[in-house]
C-alpha cells in the first residue's frame, strides 16, 4: 500500500508544474547527448557521461513525481481539526518549565519548511504532535537529549 502524501492545493500545483518543466526538458538533454557522441570514443568521452548523467538524473526525478501524484491527499489549512492536532493545524506549544513557546504548523512533507515553522506530519515533531490535544506532553529526542513540550493551543494553520 501506497504512502499517503499530504499536500495543498498550491503544492499540487507546484509539483505538476515541476513534472512538466522536467518533461520539458527532455529533449534538450537528449540533443546534448547526440552532440556529445560526435567527439568521438564514447568510453573517454567525459562530455557524453556527463549528458547521460544529467539524462539519468532528469528521468529520476521525472519518475519520483509521477509515482507520488497517485499518492497525494489534498488539505487545507482553513479546515484544519482544532480540537487535536492533525495536518493543517497550527500547534503552540512550549518546554515544559520554560517560558518561550513556539508555533508550528504541521504539513505535509513536499511543503515542509522548518525555517519559517512548517514542519512536516513526518518529521520526528511533526509525527509526536499528530492527534494530540491542548494540554498533552510530548517529548523529543534530540542530539542534546530529550525535551518535552507541553501543547499550549491548537489551531487553524496558515
């Protein structure tokens, strides 16, 4: 079974954009490919290598799109679950006996982006917030060691 992706509207479009882009790009790599073999041994050819690398490299991230578009499960943010945290919400949540808090809002991984507090519903935070409630402890594991956060608010994402 199929991994479910969690995506939104302008991430869908984002990733069919690319998928076309890269298709796009197909035959410029192939004529790069066809003037590469005009100098000559193509086992000394480091033109040619390089043209078939970056044909490799085209068709696998062609085929990476294409298998995750069946795969995708449109959300919004605006119809986020505030009573727990689900994809789309915007969590608060602070250490436990510290004052600061931080607000993540939790998508899916194509959107993922932790500098600007997007974390995705897979990454090590995202998944312990998942289906939890205002008021539930959670901890993390971390390179420094384990940090437990404890779910201030709960609410639509942006």
């Amino acid at each position: 079974m199929e991994e479910v992706i969690f995506v939104t509207i302008k991430g869908k479009r984002m990733l069919e954009e690319r998928l076309t882009e890269l298709i796009s790009q197909r035959e410029g790599t192939a004529k790069k490919i066809r003037e590469a073999r005009e100098f000559g041994d193509l086992k000394e050819n480091a033109e040619y290598a390089a043209a078939r690398e970056d044909q490799s490299n085209l068709e696998v991230e062609i085929a990476s799109i294409r298998a995750k578009l069946p795969n995708l499960k449109v959300f919004s943010y605006a119809k986020a679950d505030t009573s727990k945290v689900s994809v789309g919400s915007c969590v608060e949540i602070q250490e436990v006996g510290g004052k600061k808090s931080q607000k993540w809002t939790i998508t899916g991984v194509i959107e993922n982006d932790p500098s600007n507090f997007y974390i995705s519903n897979e990454a090590p935070l995202g998944k312990n917030l998942l289906g939890k409630t205002v008021g539930d402890i959670i901890e993390i594991n971390t390179p420094a060691g384990t940090t437990k956060y404890k779910i201030m608010k709960i609410a639509v994402g942006q």
